[in-house]
C-alpha cells in the first residue's frame, strides 16, 4: 500500500506509460555515507576553504564549524525526516512540491538544477587547476588546467555511465585515500607541535569580532559541508532507503564535523596561530604538511587530486538524480528521464549535467577575456565565485525544504506528527540558513558577489514563471510530482 501522500506506485509518466526506475536496492548504508562524503570533499574544500574562513573567524575558527555542523545536522533532520516519510530520487524537489503543489516542485526542480551545476563547475574547474599546480610544483611542467579539466571530467562521466555501484565503490576509495592523508597530516603537525599545544583555538573570547566575527565565518564553514545531502538522491537504488538514508545524513556530518575540527586545530596549531599568515598561505594545509612532513608532503597533493575526483563522481551522480526524476515526472523535459536499459543509470541528465557545467565554465572564462582586464580565469578564483552563487540558489532550497517539512507532516501524516522533530528542529534549522543567505546577499559585496544575489533572484523569478506557465499547461502535473516511491516494488 502505498503511503500517505505518496501518491500512486505506478504512475504515468510524462510522456505516456510507466516511468523509468533506477536500479533499486543496489547500494547499502555504508556505499551512500560514503559517497556522501566523497561528495563533501574534505580535502578540497578545506584546502580552498579555510584560509578565507580563519581570516574572517580568527583563532578560533574551530568553534565556527562546531556551529556550522550543528547548522547542517538541523537540516539533516529535515531531510532524514522526508526520506522517511517519501523516500524519492527526486529529493528536494519532491519534498517540496508534495507540499505546497506543482508549481513549486517546478521551480525548486530548477532552482536545485541550476544551484548545483554551478556550484559543480566551480569543482570540475578546480579539479584540472589542482592537477595543474601540483605537477607544476613537482616538475615544472605548466599545461593549462582546462585540459586536465576536460580529462579527469570525461573519466568520472565514464566511470558514471558504467553504473551506480561501480561508480559509487570508486568514489569511496578516492575519499578514503584523502581522509587517510588529511588525518595522518593533522596528527603529525599536532605531534611536532606538541609544546606549544593550546585550547585558544576552542575558546569564544578568540572569535575575531565576537558573534559579528562567528556570523561572518558562518557561511564559509557551511559551505564546507555542501554534498552533505548526497544520500537522499540515491534513495531509489538503496536497500530500506526509509532508514539508511538518514542514517547516513547523520553519521556523514557527525563524521565531517568532527574531522574538520581536526584539520581546523592541526592547521592553526602549524600555523602558531598566526591566522594573518596562514590567511596569506595559498593552500594553508599544505604548508603545514610541508614543513611537518618534508619531502612526504606530496601525499597531501595526492589526497586533494582524489578529493576532486570523489567529488566530481559523487556530486554529478546525486545531483544529476535530482535532474532525473525531474524529468521523469514531467517537470523537466522528458529527455532527462531516460535510464540506461542494462545499466540503469541516467545517463541523459548525467552528460547533460557535466556538459551544461564546462559550458558555465567556458563562459565564465570568456567573460574574463572579454572583460576589463582581459586576463585568463584563474581557476581557484573560479572556486569561489562559482561555489559561491550556486550556494545561494542552493540555501533557497534547504530553505522551501525546512519550511515545507512540518506542514507536510501535519497535512499527510498527523499521528506521526512530533514537535520537535517536525516543528522545532526545522525551525532552527530556517533560521540556520538566514543566516549565511543573509551574509552572501548583503550589499556592499565587491564584483562580482555583489551581483550574484540579483543573479539568484533573477533566476528565481524566471523558475517561477516558467512553472506557473508549465503547471497551466499541463494540469496533470500534480499528481506526478513525487508520484515514485523509492522502496515500491
């Protein structure tokens, strides 16, 4: 039987007959922990990410992602909460279209869509950028990024097309080779820095600026845990996905937030905590490992090359699920709800997905070309430009997501109804994200931040219109959204 709000097991799909499934049942609990975090990305995230953040945070830096995982745990709650209730491919856009109807579903479909491809590309470009200065640190050898980019790409679209499991099992060998090296790193500098080991790192009063200073880092230290919510997308092709979904949520954050307090200390402690020279380091974590480690520092080059490569296959494989089962439903063209007929994989939204980000990336780079300064993009700016504006539109979809999650169980699922979890915790956890939207969208910004929030409600604006003209069209839209079950038979 199928459940509350659930909608048919069998639905017409959007263009006539059964929708197409993903194969089900394939991954366990471990295989979507896993893949969550390898779409995390430790290494790359913390290597590009912290010096930024203990700049704006100071010493105490640390305790910023304390509050940042117990921010994403708040939104794990919300999303352990709906994969409960209506497991789906489609995550977020499911989740919110069974809601507030269609029109939403269309627009978060999208919003999720376009936030995540942007933000993908900022990985891709980082990907050949990584590769670049590594061999050119090592040998000299200097070959333009674009051409590892479109490589190590075409390698993680193969190793996708070939099928969840196989592509899934790679990614967790990649984030396990760069936890190993990141936590052996950490625990060297922590052991040759051991005399001049202290608690300052962990204290409030060290917080630059106090709360002012904690706000500010706050969304930099968020957007360490992007990826967090890879699981919930591979719910149709996870055994008991109403269980083993939030499951892995939690034990990925609980195990990310912990590791990157870790890295946090270990970097601050090499540093002597001095947070004006580690912010002027490049790479931070890897200055530490060079002077900690001496000639063996290359590990940690080789921990961020598969770091970008676990993010790269984990991340498209999650997201493009989401492009999927958008179009299965009818909410996206039809063409992106094609599955492999052996392999079972969506290989139409996965191309589409990885073309659609080297082509942001292709434009991007032009616009620099093309600009003021008529220079070539350099791919680490690029990072954090590009990861920046898809956080935006993606923090608008963790917002619908916690809004729509008590109204949700008061309106499918009342005797299941509890306040905490459906009521309080989503509730921290809307204002969680104000918080960080809030410090992105502020003025002031320099170019080009100061543009993204009016790129972001531009593109709101236009989902908006599109779905509302979609949904006219095509009243039977309704009853699709979210109409696949992850665990039906």
């Amino acid at each position: 039987m199928p459940h509350p709000g659930a909608g048919p097991l069998s639905p017409p799909g959007p263009v006539g007959g059964a929708p197409q499934r993903l194969r089900g049942g394939v991954l366990g609990m471990a295989d979507i922990a896993a893949a969550t975090m390898a779409n995390v990305g430790p290494a790359m995230s913390f290597f590009f990410g912290f010096a930024f953040l203990a700049t704006t945070a100071g010493v105490a830096s640390p305790l910023t992602i304390v509050a940042a995982g117990v921010a994403v745990a708040l939104l794990g709650n919300t999303l352990a909460e709906f994969s409960r209730a209506h497991p789906s491919a489609g995550s977020f856009t499911t989740f919110v279209g069974k809601t507030f109807g269609p029109v939403s579903a269309v627009t978060t479909a999208l919003l999720a869509g376009l936030g995540y491809i942007i933000a993908m590309a900022s990985v891709i470009a980082i990907s050949g950028g990584f590769v670049q200065i590594t061999l050119y640190h090592y040998t000299g050898v200097d070959l333009p990024w674009i051409i590892w980019t479109l490589l190590l790409t075409g390698l993680a679209v193969g190793l996708m097309l070939r099928g969840i499991v196989v592509s899934t099992k790679w990614a967790g060998y990649f984030f396990g080779v760069e936890m190993l090296v990141l936590a052996v790193v950490s625990v060297a500098a922590l052991v040759e820095h051991r005399g001049s080991l202290s608690l300052d790192p962990f204290l409030p009063g060290h917080i630059s600026h106090g709360f002012r200073g904690l706000a500010a880092g706050f969304p930099l230290a968020v957007y360490l845990f992007v990826g967090w919510e890879n699981s919930a997308a591979l719910a149709e092709e996870t055994e008991n996905p109403r269980r083993n979904v939030g499951r892995a949520v939690f034990s990925s954050i609980a195990i990310m937030t912990v590791s990157y307090v870790l890295f946090a200390y270990a970097t601050v402690t090499g540093f002597g905590y001095d947070v004006n020279r580690l912010g002027a380091s490049p790479i931070p974590f890897i200055e530490v490992a060079q002077h900690t480690l001496g000639a063996l520092a290359f590990l940690t080059y080789l921990g961020g090359l598969t770091s970008t490569l676990g993010v790269l296959i984990a991340g498209i494989n999650s997201q493009a699920r989401l492009v999927f089962n958008a179009g299965r439903e009818g909410l996206l063209p039809s063409f992106f709800g094609y599955v492999h007929p052996t392999r079972r994989t969506p290989n139409n939204a996965i191309v589409t997905f990885a073309v659609t980000a080297l082509l942001i990336i292709g434009g991007w780079g032009l616009g620099h070309l093309l600009g003021s300064g008529g220079d070539s993009m350099d791919p680490v700016v690029f990072f954090t430009e590009s990861s920046t504006l898809g956080t935006i539109l993606i923090l608008l979809v963790y917002l619908a997501s916690n809004i729509a999650l008590p109204l949700y169980y008061r309106r499918y699922r009342p005797q299941e109804f509890r306040v905490v979890r459906h009521l309080v915790l989503p509730a921290l956890g809307t204002a969680a994200i104000l918080v960080p939207l809030y410090y992105l969208a502020k003025p002031g910004q320099p170019a080009p931040y100061n543009w993204f929030p009016y790129a972001a409600l531009a593109a709101l604006l236009a989902a908006v219109g599109y779905a509302a003209l979609l949904v006219r069209r095509d009243p039977a839209l309704a009853d699709r959204v979210g109409s696949v079950v992850a665990d039906a038979d």
